[in-house]
C-alpha cells in the first residue's frame, strides 16, 4: 500500500515566509520518516516549497499512483487543502484521502461534516494512528478502534477512536526524511514538542508537558543536514527552545565542539524568562543569528491575563540581555486582547518603541479553534464580535477573522500599520524601516489592496 503526505498550495502568495518557506514541511518530514521506518511505500509532496499550483500538484500526486493521500492543513489552509483532494478525487475516485493537523486536531466532527472530500481525519499526533490505519486499511479490519481516527460512515454518522495518546519519548521518533525533498535554503528542526503555558490564544497542540530530544538527537540532526544538504540556515521551530536550560547550553557546547558553529546560522523563539547572559552568549558563539521573544502586550492586566508569566519588566530585562549580548531579536505583539481599547493597543506600541527589537512583529488577534480566544470569539465574549467569512480570514497579518466592540477591525489595521511605522521612526532607524518595507513589500500592498476593497464595497472613503 502506498502513501503520498501532501502540503496543500498557497491560497495566494502574500506572505513569503509562509506561502514560499524557504524550507519543506516538518509535518511530512517527521511523518514520513516514521512511515517508512515502519516498511510504509511513502512520498512527500510539499505544495509551497515546491511552488506548485493546484494542477500540478493534483498530476504529481495522480501519477505516483497512492493508495491513500494524507494531507496536513492549519486553520488557514484547511479550504486549499480540501479543495486539492476533491481534484485528485475526480482524478481517481479510489483513492482514499486523510485530513490531519491542527485544524481536524481542534474540530474533528466539523470538519469532516464540512469538507466530505475527505474520508478520515487524524486528530493529534498522526505518527502511530497512521500506521494502524494503513495496516487496517491493508488487511480489510475494521477502521473504528483506532486511537486518533474519526471519520463519517455511509450513512453520515461521525465515529471517533480513543485519543491517541502523546509519543512520550520523541528520541524513539526516526530522523525527519529530508532526502525526500529538493534542499531548502533552509531548514526548520522541532526540537522537543510541547509547551508549559496556556497562552489562551495559542491551541498548544502537543501538550504542556515539554517532550525534548536529547542534545546528541539534535546535533546528529544538524551534522547530518550540513554534510548532506549543505545546510547553512536553519530555523528551530520549538515553541521555546530554551525552556530547558542545560540541554540547551548542551546543544550549543556540541555546536561548537563539532564544528557546527561556524558552519551554520541558526535562529529560534522562546520565553522571555528562560533567557541569561551566559546562555545567551554561548548561543551566540554557537551560530545563533537571532531570538525571537513573545511580547504580546504593553499593559501589565493584559499580559497577565496571558498565562505566560510575564510581566513588561521581565520583557525588559530580556531585551537588555539580548542588547548586552548583541543578539538580534524579534519582538511579537498582539492587537485585539480580549477587551482591548484603543488605549490598551496605545500601551503595546509605545512598550515596543521602548524594546526597539531588530524586527517587530504585529499579529492581529486570531481566534484559532481549539483555543479560548476561539471559544471568545464564537460566543462574543471579551468584547469580540466574529466576522469571517471562512477559514481563510485566519491569517494574523491580513485576515479578517475579528474584531473588537470599540475598536473595529479597520481600527486594528490602522494601529498595526502605525506600529510598524513608530518602532522604526521613534527610534531614529529610517534605513531599517526602508530595507523592512522592501522585505515585506508583499504584505504591505495586500494591507492597501484589502483597504481599497473596503472602501469601493461601501462607496467611497466617505460612503
């Protein structure tokens, strides 16, 4: 039985990072490593890293001849992705299609009650449920038991297995098959899976139990990138990779001890409090080109409200540390807190014109499913009011998933734009502001063209 692990394409290409990663799919890397460790016939297809449309994608899956095509969807590809297997059903009828990822992980029954193209779903970690699936697909048993499968039977009742419990030693879990992919420009490593907070806007897929791969795991990953691939870039996915301090410092001593350090630039993103001049400074002679660090907020009751511990004078000290250290570093920040005021949004700006980071970074609040933003938004508490049209409106930089009584989605977009503009202004950075206009070109005239639309759809700026 063969299986094909697809990535759907873009639903338009605004946001390059995102809709042409430089790197393939961690996803189908990990997932196919562990299918074909397992003697699974497997290939990967990889929509966005490839460049590949919709018939394109739909004649390179057709003419590889699967049995099943897993595909992997966030909130905001769910559609694309639904929209592909639909195309290679029509292709082939006999093919049979699976849905996993975040989006089927937090609405299960919705989405396969909303999107039929699809025959199962994979909700959490698909490693072990794919496997038994394939085998029960292979020997005739009976779909129903499988720990992490849902799906709809003939006559549109929705049945779902026991959760899928957590892999619980991901060092178990075979190298990601980056073979199977054309090389990246750069390369994005997971690792360890899990979070401790419950950031209330983030779903938190893998749990709040940190699951990490041992330093060695990691270095033979890397080593095996740079004499393999050529890798010079590579991106650490982690949702906080220096939660745990000594594996941390482990990773970079090896960096160096290997000879790694030198070889490669790496970045990462973590917890404004797992962070001290000495790790710091280590990273730093490891390879370690920038830190990302999630402000969220400049008033105190809002990042209290976050579950993330943090106060502005831990933000503070983080960015002084990086400062000190001469790390670059990305600052994120979130407009349309529940309850949010135009005063409150006025707080996050100026505390990110005080922190002054390499990059600045505004998201407009999404309230992702599974999450209990999510939950906020649908029963329109925290001041929220939803208004997207589908699930392409879940996009943190021009989506349109919600606004805020008193501070409406236009107000948001304003303040966003005006962020931009004073972290780079106020402080006297007028070169980085034009190379980060460059640089974001793409994003910045979709913001003007989604302007423009509102304006026509009501008559006119005064209509």
């Amino acid at each position: 039985m063969r299986m094909m692990l697809v990535s759907p394409p873009a639903y338009r290409v605004v946001e390059l990072f995102y809709d042409r990663p430089p790197f393939p799919r961690i996803a189908l890397a990990s997932l196919a490593a562990f299918l074909r460790a397992s003697n699974i016939d497997v290939r990967v297809l990889d929509c966005k890293f490839d460049r590949l449309n919709y018939s394109a994608a739909v004649e390179k899956i057709v003419s590889a001849y699967p049995d099943v095509v897993g595909f992997t969807a966030f909130t905001n590809e769910i559609i694309q992705a639904a929209g592909l297997a639909e195309l290679v059903k029509q292709q082939n009828p006999r093919i049979t299609t699976v849905i996993g990822g975040v989006h089927v992980t937090a609405l299960p029954e919705r989405t396969m009650r909303e999107f039929t193209t699809f025959d199962f779903g994979v909700v959490g970690e698909g490693e072990e449920t794919l496997v038994e699936f394939l085998q029960a697909r292979r020997n005739g048993a009976d779909p129903r038991s499988i720990p992490g499968l849902c799906f709809l039977d003939a006559s549109g009742n929705f049945h779902a297995g026991p959760p899928r419990p957590r892999i619980s030693d991901i060092n178990s879990l075979p190298m990601p098959v980056w073979d199977m992919f054309a090389p990246g420009r750069e390369y994005g490593l997971q690792t360890s899976r899990g979070c401790p907070f419950a950031c209330p806007f983030c779903m938190n897929p893998h749990g709040r139990t940190v699951r990490p791969r041992s330093a060695r795991n990691v270095l033979d990953e890397i080593a095996w990138l740079v004499e393999n691939r050529s890798a010079r870039n590579i991106l650490i996915c982690d949702e906080a990779f220096t939660i745990k301090r000594q594996r941390t410092m482990d990773i970079c001593r090896g960096l160096i001890d290997r000879g790694l350090g030198g070889r490669i630039r790496w970045r990462c993103h973590t917890h404004a409090r797992s962070l001290d001049l000495e790790m710091v400074t280590l990273m730093k002679r490891a390879g370690c080109v920038e830190i990302g660090i999630g402000a969220e907020s400049g008033n105190e009751e809002i990042l209290a409200k976050t579950g993330k511990g943090i106060t502005k004078a831990d933000i503070v000290s983080a960015a002084e540390i990086l400062r000190q250290a001469r790390m670059p570093f990305q600052a994120f920040f979130i407009l349309g807190h529940p309850d949010e005021t135009p005063r409150t949004a006025a707080e996050t700006i100026d505390f990110a014109v005080r922190l002054n980071p390499t990059l600045p970074v505004f998201g407009i609040m999404v309230p992702y499913p599974g999450t209990e933003i999510g939950r906020m938004a649908a029963e329109g508490e925290g001041g929220y009011v939803l208004q997207a049209r589908d699930w392409n409106d879940y996009n943190k930089q021009i989506g349109n998933a919600v606004s805020i009584h008193g501070l409406e989605r236009k107000a948001l977009e304003r303040m966003q734009f005006r962020g931009y503009l004073k972290v780079f202004i106020r402080n006297g950075r007028f070169g980085g502001l034009l190379k980060f206009i460059w640089r974001y070109r793409r994003e910045g005239i979709a913001m003007i063209a989604k302007s423009a639309r509102r304006i026509f759809r009501r008559g006119g700026p005064g209509g």
